[in-house]
C-alpha cells in the first residue's frame, strides 16, 4: 500500500485543492495519507530532507513526487504504478 505524504501551509491558496485530490483518490484506492504542515518541525524535517521548496508537495513512498496541484490523471498514474497487484 502506498504512503502519501501531502506537504501543505495554512497560508497556502492551492493546499485546499490538493487536500481534496487525494482525499477523493482514497474512495478509489487503497494508501495511507498523512497531512503534514510545513511550519511544523515535521514539516520542516519533511521538506529539507527532500530540498522542497514550495506547497502543496506531494511525497509518495518517501519521494518527493508533486510539487503543486497534480492532474487527477498524474495522481492517478502515480498510485497505479506503486499498487500490487491483486492476487
């Protein structure tokens, strides 16, 4: 199962947007999700350990995988190629 990690700021204008994505992706698919707020300490350990330098940014199975808004399509495509197949 995949680990998304969405990097957001409270002050950010396209975290919402992003939050929301992922949130409808997770009816469809199967993975774990955290939020994590840059202004954190987390966040911040997040986002130096993956030299991210805007939000929203996404971190699937511990790389930094979108940074911005991605398309419901890029998403998509993403969580298809880390998903196991069925057996």
């Amino acid at each position: 199962m995949p680990n998304i990690t969405l990097l957001v700021s409270p002050t950010c204008g396209a975290c919402p947007s992003a939050k929301s994505l992922w949130k409808q992706l997770r009816v469809k698919y199967s993975f774990s999700y955290r939020e994590v707020d840059i202004t954190t300490q987390d966040g911040q350990e997040l986002a130096n350990r993956h030299s991210v330098r805007a939000v929203p940014a996404t971190i699937i199975d511990g790389r930094l995988t979108f940074v911005g808004v991605p398309s419901r399509e890029s998403a998509e495509k993403a969580l298809q190629l880390k998903m196991k197949p069925r057996e």
